[in-house]
C-alpha cells in the first residue's frame, strides 16, 4: 500500500523540480535582457556627445576639404554615432515598449530610419569621397550639395530623395517617439520634451538660417539623447530581481 504513495511523492518531486529549473532559466533569460536594455543607456549617451561635439569642429563641405584629415575624423564620428544611436534608440523604444504603443512603434522605426539612411551617407563622405575626389571633382561638389542645399551640375539619381527622407525621418520619428515617451511616463519627461521639439527645432533653424549655421540645432538633440541614455543606464528597475521556489 506504501509504494503508490512513494511513486506519487517521487513524481511531486520531479515536477517540483523542473518548474524550478524552467524558472531559474526564466529569470535568467529576464535579467540578461534587463542587463542588455540597460547598457544600451550608453551608446545613446556617447552618440549624444558625438553629435553636439563634433558641429563646432566640423569642416566645411567644400571639394577641399574632403582629402584632410579632419573631414575624415569629423565623417568617421559621425557613421559610428548613426550605428551608436540604432542601438540606443532600440535600447530606449524596449525599455518603455507596452507603455508607448502604436504611437512609440511609429517613432521608433521612423527616428531608426534616420540613422539607417544617414549612415550610408556619412561612410560615402569618409571613405569614397576622398578617393574620387581628384577623378571626379563634379560627383563630389554635387554629393556635397545635397548636404547644403545646392544644386548640382549632375544627376545624382535618388541620392536627394533618400537624404531628403533621413531628414523628414529625423523630425517625424523624434516628434513621434518623444511624445510617446512622455505619454509613457518611465523615462524623464524633461527629456522627452526636449526629443520631441528637436526634430522640428532643426527643421525651422535650417530654413531659418540654412547651413552652416543649423548645426547648432544638434545641441537639443544631442543633450535629449544623453539625458535619456543616463536615466537608461541609471535606471535600477531594469533589473530584475530573482525569486525561486523553494
């Protein structure tokens, strides 16, 4: 009569144990990704201080300025800042990502395009422009004025559209994920604010002044993206505590 209830006993005892080792895995799982979400606090903050710090240094976009060594610092900050920001704006959209909803969804992919589509561009004026800058001196002059509005002697195919599309990405998508996040409450709302009015900020001081001189637009932008990068990084409710049946 004993053994049934050993074998019920031992069965308990197994399963007992294999919901105890799927929860251990669980809370694994949940802490490396709170740990993940947490560290990308700062690529947003380094692709913040790359993008207010580089605007008083940065050449003029001229045909002779593309062989010095600065324009090839200058552009090189630039392409890791747009890699940088990708990572920082996905590790800020997952950090609040059932709080923004639809709303935060749009932004998120919208202020991602902007980085997606800035990038190529930014890698062409580092690492081709110079190379065909002797060969081909009218390419450069009209790649560079699509830069500051320009026109140019050539055709440069859909080169202007796809810029023209970073640029509306830029306003639209920072607008959008920065009403979001102050909609969703978890990170600073002064932060928030700042995001959303930096795109069309940019907007308005570039037809206002037009370039050079809407670089200083970048400062709204790049203090946004290292406020919201610190409160992710410093933010200790992303990790998650543990809590295994005993």
């Amino acid at each position: 009569m004993n053994i049934p209830s050993k074998t019920t006993t031992s069965a308990a005892s197994k399963s007992a144990h294999a919901t105890q080792r799927v929860a251990i895995q669980a809370n694994k799982l949940r802490i490396t990704s709170g740990g993940l979400i947490r560290w990308a606090g700062l690529p947003t903050m380094i692709a913040g201080f790359i993008f207010i710090g580089i605007q008083p240094i940065h050449p003029a976009d001229t045909l002779a300025s593309v062989t010095t060594t600065a324009w090839l610092i200058i552009q090189s900050l630039k392409f890791t800042m747009c890699l940088l920001g990708l990572l920082g704006v996905t590790g800020l959209y997952a950090r609040q990502v059932e709080a923004t909803g639809w709303l935060g969804l749009v932004g998120y992919l919208l202020f991602s395009c902007f980085y997606a589509l800035t990038a190529p561009f930014v890698f062409a004026e580092a690492f081709i422009l110079p190379l065909v800058a002797t060969e081909a001196p009218k390419f450069v002059e009209g790649f560079l004025g699509i830069i500051t509005s320009t026109p140019a002697d050539i055709s440069l195919g859909a080169l202007p559209a796809f810029f023209a599309l970073s640029g509306a990405a830029y306003m639209l998508g920072s607008l959008l994920f920065g009403v979001a996040t102050l909609r969703a409450g978890i990170l600073p709302r002064g932060a928030a604010v700042l995001l959303a009015c930096s795109g069309p900020l940019a907007i308005l001081i570039m037809r206002v002044l037009g370039h050079p001189l809407d670089r200083m637009a970048a400062a709204p932008m790049g203090i946004a993206l290292i406020w919201l990068g610190y409160a992710l990084w410093s933010d200790r409710r992303v990790r998650i505590e543990t809590s295994w049946p005993s």
